[in-house]
C-alpha cells in the first residue's frame, strides 16, 4: 500500500493498518485542543460579562432613555403641555454609604435645571425579606419574586430636604411640583424617574426617563440588608423565572384566632368601574364590548392586555393574555382574626374562595395583615384612595411617599396577599391577570368592605366584591 499524502494527513482522511491508529490520534489532540480553545474563550467572554454587569464606582454615569409621544404613542401617563421640553438630560448615581445613593439628572443647556434627589436609602427600594420568610424556602422565594415584579414609586415634593433644584431657566424652579423614583415591576434593575407640574390644576408629567440601576449597587445593597448572597437568587431577580408551584405556607406567616364565613356579594351584571390609573390605561387593554365584570370570566379569551416590557413599557405589539377561569366562579368570603408573625397586635384577613371553571379546582386569594376598622369610608368612584396594594410577602404599595416609606418599612409589615390554588401551592397571578386589590369602607355604612382586584398591571379593575361586616363587628 502507498504511503498517504501530507494532503490526506491534513485533511483527515481515514488510513489503513497502523497509519490508521496514528491519525486517529491527531485527530483527539485537535478535538481537544479546540474544546480547550473554546472553554478559555467562554470563560474569557464570561468574566467580561461579569465584570461590566457588576461593575461599580461610587459614582457613576448612567444611560438614561426618554422617548417621545411618536416613540411611545400608548404611554398611559397624564402628559402635560411642557412634557419633553426639558429634556437631553443626563444621569449620576453616587453612592454615600452602604445604602444611601443620590441620583442628579444633569442638563445639558441652559434653561433645564439640575435636579438632584438626596440621600435615598435603597434598603426600601431593593427588594428585602421580611426575617421570619427565611425560615422557609418557598416563602422566601415568593417574597423576593413579588416584591420585584411589583411596581415601587415612591414621591417627593418639590420642597423636601430629599430635592434640590438647581439653575434652568426658572421653570423647574417655580412650577416642579413632584419628583418619582419607581422601582418599575420587572426584572431587576430597571428603574424610572418622573417630573410632574401643575397644568391648571391637574398635575401632570413633564419629564420620564428609564434607565438600568447598576447591577454591583444592587447586588451589594441586597446582600447588606438580607445578610444572603445575591446568588442565591440571582437568576430570578434578573430573569422572569416563574415559581409557580411554590408552596406557600401561609401558617408560617400567621395564627389563626378567629374565622367565620360573611355575607358577600358579587354583582356580576354591574357594570365596570373606572377611575384614577384605569382610566389612563384604557388603550393599554386590548379588548372591545366588555362592560360588566361577567364579560371578563365569560368572555375571557377575547380579553388581552399590552404586556409591560423593558425598560418599562407598554407594547401593544406583545399581547399579554389571561387566566380568569381560574377564579372562574366565586363561592364564599372567609374574615379571620390573625396574629401575624413578629407582630405582637391582632389584624383581619380576608380570604375569597373561587372556582376553577376548567377543572372544578377551588383557588384561594387571602388578603391578610389589615386592620379593616381603619380603611378609608369612600364612595365607589374614590375607590384609588383606598387601601391599593401588589400581591406577595413583605411588599410596599405601588405608590407611596418617601416619607410615609421611611416611617414604614414593608420588610415588617404584617400585610401579605397571595392566590394559592387547593395543595397551598402558588400560583403565578401575573399569568392570571390579577396585580393586586383596593380595598376601602363604604361611605354611608361602615358595616360595608368593598374589595376591587386589579388586573394585569393594573390596567383596569375586574372584579367587586361587597362584605358585609355586621356580624363581626356585633362579636
């Protein structure tokens, strides 16, 4: 036989005899030199992902992105007359101390002032377990994943010691009413700042920008207050990992002193209610003839709503849809007294029972941790002004002031709301379309609890439900 060529050993062909072993053996080299190549490469690409994600200064310049009406043409916010004529403004973030960072939007001309919000303590802002969660996996889990697909905007007016207003051309001086700071309900690290004024009375928004909180402030505000590493659960905070199936272990959260079933109404012929963000987010819910509180369980795959999507926007591109039949029928209201855990007072809770018009299957959505006593008496039509709050464990509202957060740190409130399905495991409420409850007294009888739930990124309410407390409050 022949000897082969220096061009059939290059290119691999398969020899014969002993030739054939040899080139075998090249062959496993180049494999493995390649894998190697390769795993140093990813590696290499890995630590440079690491290092710029994590990377930190205690100051920082950071991207911001502001979009105008032809940008984002569904932007469910009241605009004003001046919205986007102090804009191009960029961002600083410097950190104080271990949780304490400024955020100053700088100008870039003349007349845009420089704005500066001080001193903010991000232990309220980046998401924190209550200390009693952590004796259980799934209740863990569960408060870190609402606490951050939960929207939290905290506010300050113009005059507090947290704002300073500097130069411009006297506009922001003399007519910036408010400054927000949202931690906006996705993945972390995506956050939002707002400027609203007075536009004959109405306060509206003039300035919005979405830009990405560094990730090595986050993760090391979050190890500092939840004495854990970030790794743990890293990968959720950052993606939309969903945990349903999760047990949730609602005895771990509180004790049960009393219960009895009320009187509940729900009027399913009674037609929608809107006010307050519904009625700004009417173009973000993609659906048509829906008028009674019926249609949204009757008719619910006609029901859709613009998904909320980095760095927090609505995109009506991107339908998001709905599991209502999972809360299908309403069976019963269970009020409870309940002790909650590290809390030495008594408070109510609510539980709604509902059937799953799929399967049979009774779902179950508490709302705990409430002294029903000293909600609000409102009129149906003021129903915003109630008590409007997110789903989850340890969580703020969705709207708060700095000032009224710093004086109540949602890690130690005893309020939690969770939907559990009949084997206490979670169920994902965001796949099922309901955000969150308003809950508040009726304005004329004080015997009377009204309780809303809030759909999908609160876009609109689709349910309302009357209790009637004579009983309890007679015992």
């Amino acid at each position: 036989m022949k000897n082969p060529s220096a061009r059939e050993k290059d290119a691999g062909f398969p020899l014969s005899g002993k030739n054939q072993f040899r080139v075998f053996r090249v062959t496993k080299k180049q494999i493995l030199f390649s894998t190697l190549i390769l795993s140093v490469s990813l590696v290499g690409f890995g630590g440079f992902w690491f290092k710029s994600r994590y990377e930190f200064q205690d100051k920082m310049n950071v991207q911001l992105k502001e979009l105008s009406n032809v940008d984002y043409p569904i932007n469910p916010a009241l605009l004003g007359k001046n919205f986007q004529r102090y804009s191009h403004r960029k961002l600083t973030i410097i950190k104080k101390d271990d949780t304490h960072f400024d955020f100053v939007l700088e100008p870039t001309d003349e007349k845009t002032a420089k704005i500066v919000i001080k001193n903010i303590d991000l232990e309220l802002l980046v998401p924190k377990a209550p200390a009693w969660v952590k004796q259980d996996e799934g209740l863990e889990l569960i408060a870190f994943t609402d606490r951050e697909w939960n929207r939290q905007q905290i506010s300050f007016p113009a005059n507090s010691p947290n704002i300073e207003i500097v130069g411009g051309d006297g506009f922001e001086k003399q007519n910036l009413v408010e400054v927000a700071l949202a931690n906006n309900c996705l993945n972390a690290g995506y956050w939002e700042i707002l400027l609203f004024n007075k536009d004959e009375n109405n306060k509206t928004l003039y300035y919005q920008s979405w830009f990405t909180f560094p990730m090595g402030h986050y993760k090391n505000v979050f190890e500092k207050i939840n004495n854990i590493s970030y790794w743990r659960h890293w990968w959720r905070l950052e993606h939309w990992q969903d945990p349903s199936g999760t047990i949730v272990n609602a005895e771990l959260l509180r004790n049960v002193i009393a219960q009895k079933e009320i009187a509940t109404q729900f009027p399913l012929d009674e037609r929608i209610i809107v006010a307050g963000e519904q009625s700004r987010k009417v173009r973000t819910t993609l659906a048509t003839n829906i008028t009674t509180w019926r249609d949204f369980y009757e008719n619910h795959h006609q029901i859709k709503f613009a998904s909320f999507l980095p760095p927090g926007l609505y995109n009506q591109n991107k339908p998001w849809g709905n599991q209502y039949w999972r809360i299908g029928t309403f069976e019963k209201a269970i009020w409870r007294i309940v002790k909650p855990t590290g809390v030495k007072s008594n408070f109510d809770e609510i539980e709604l029972v509902f059937t799953d018009t799929n399967n049979g299957e009774q779902n179950r959505l508490f709302i705990s941790g409430v002294n029903l006593k000293n909600l609000p008496q409102l009129p149906v039509e003021e129903y915003p002004k109630g008590l409007y709050m997110p789903m989850g464990i340890g969580i703020p509202p969705f709207y708060q002031s700095y000032e009224e957060l710093t004086k109540n740190h949602p890690d130690v409130s005893p309020f939690f709301s969770v939907l559990l399905d009949s084997q206490q495991r979670w169920i994902d409420h965001h796949r099922l379309g309901v955000d969150g409850s308003v809950m508040h007294l009726d304005r004329d009888n004080s015997n009377l609890l009204h309780i809303y739930l809030l759909s999908y990124e609160r876009n609109t309410l689709v349910a309302h439900f009357l209790l009637n407390l004579d009983r309890i409050k007679q015992n």
